[in-house]
C-alpha cells in the first residue's frame, strides 16, 4: 500500500485525477470503477477540465459505478446515477452505452445486484478502482461488520451512514435505508485501486485502513491485503497516522520516483 500524504486537499485531487488520466491515456479503452460521496466532485472536475483541454478522451471507456441507493429511480435527484450525469457524464465523453450503474428502483433488488455482479464479471476486470472511505471505515458501502470477501449485494447503511448523506437530499426526505452495493471482494478484483480521503473526519477511519488490524470493523482495512493499492491523502487526513515520517520518507510531498 503506498501512501502519498499532500500538503493541501487540491493537489490531493489533482494527483488522484492525474492518476485516472495517465490510466486511460496508456489505455484508452480501460474499464474504470468510480466512486460518488462529497469527496469527489473536485476529481471529476479536473477530469472534466483534462477532457476539454484535449489531454485525454472518455470516449472507449467503460465505468462501472459502486452502488446506488434501493428504491431511487436513475432520475432521481439524489439517485447516483443523477450524480454521474451531473458531475462527470455531461461534461467529458463518456458513451452512456458503456456506464454502469445498479437500478436501484429494479423490482427484486437482490436479483439486481446479481445481475450487477455478472456484468462486471463479464465486462471486466475494472483496470483501476476509484473509491472514498467513510467515517467508518466503509468502501462503497460495505458497512461495518461486511465480509471481506462480499459480492454486490443489498446492504443495510448504518444510522451515521444515513446522517452523513442526509445534506444531499432535500429538507424533509432522508436517504434509503438501503443500498446496492459491490463487494469488497468484487472491489478487490480491480487490477488497480486508488483512494483517496481529505479532512480530519475521515483520519481515524484512515488510520485504521492503513495501519490497523484488519477486520470487519473497518471494512477498508481489507486493502491492506490487495497488490495495488495508492492511498492519497491530505494533511488533515494522514493526522492520526503513526508511520507518517516513514510515509513522508518514502514519498517525499507525495511524489513517485515514476513521476519525477
């Protein structure tokens, strides 16, 4: 697991966007896995602004998306599918042809998660895995006490879960009680993973990811067992590590000997 610890959230975004680029730019018809949450909105932007500046096109791409709420209809405000329209789809060349999603309004959820895990089979594997982390240490939304070696499949959100995404939605509706998620063993088949967190909430979580005994509590925490994986990180969010002056001597401002 490399950890690339960067002064200011900004240059945290724009590494972790640089890193999808340079995938996509070696090959342009890669199978991307991306992510929504507060946390990337910035990374879609400056992919957005890579796209129209010519440095890289979307248009041989395939994205498979993490999850989606049950019961939420793709044109749903709040739906992730709205979100990827919004944020990412509308403003690059992404052929809607080729980005996935879960159908959280499917009639037999649990039949739509196993299509879901089928299509990703078929079509993969996922060359390079975005992903967030929760407070508590989720990656999509495999909650706490998920097995490290789950498939997509409906996922029950914890009552914090709930209350972190309830300023997504409009006064008065609060978020689903469930979601379709991929699991943190269809995650770990990604040949690539790279995530990345900001701000001091997520640092505990961080720090149980990263340096923690792995285990169900701390569903991220099963990262540390995949070959490929980059963890980006602010300041604020690196604070609780303790290996931090080994991170910092490793990779000195977040830099690779690749990229210098």
């Amino acid at each position: 697991m490399k950890v690339l610890i960067f002064d200011t959230p900004e240059e945290a975004v724009k590494r972790t966007a640089r890193m999808i680029t340079d995938q996509v730019q070696a090959k342009p018809d890669s199978v991307l896995g991306l992510a929504t949450g507060g946390t990337m909105p910035p990374v879609y932007e400056q992919l957005s602004n890579e796209y129209k500046n010519g440095t890289v096109s979307f248009a041989n791409a395939t994205s498979f998306n993490l999850d989606e709420y049950v019961g939420l209809s793709p044109t749903h405000p709040c739906s992730y599918h709205e979100f990827m329209r919004q944020e990412l789809f509308s403003k690059t060349d992404f052929n809607p042809a080729n980005t996935f999603l879960p159908r959280g309004d499917a009639p037999v959820p649990n039949s739509e998660a196993d299509r879901y895990e089928t299509l990703i089979k078929e079509k993969g594997p996922i060359d390079l895995q975005l992903l967030g982390i929760g407070s508590n240490g989720h990656i999509g939304f495999n909650e706490p006490t998920s097995s490290l070696a789950s498939r997509t499949r409906v996922k029950t959100l914890t009552a914090s879960t709930r209350d972190a995404n309830k300023q997504f939605f409009a006064d008065g509706e609060t978020p689903p009680n469930h979601a379709i998620t991929t699991g943190i063993g269809t995650i770990f088949d990604s040949k690539t993973i790279v995530l990345l967190a900001l701000g001091e909430k997520k640092a505990d979580a961080v720090a149980g990811m990263a340096e923690g005994p792995m285990g169900a509590h701390n569903p991220a925490s099963a990262l540390q067992m995949h070959p490929s994986v980059t963890v980006i990180l602010d300041q604020a969010a690196s604070a609780k590590l303790k290996l931090r002056e080994y991170y910092f001597l490793a990779h000195p401002d977040g830099e690779e000997p690749e990229y210098r």
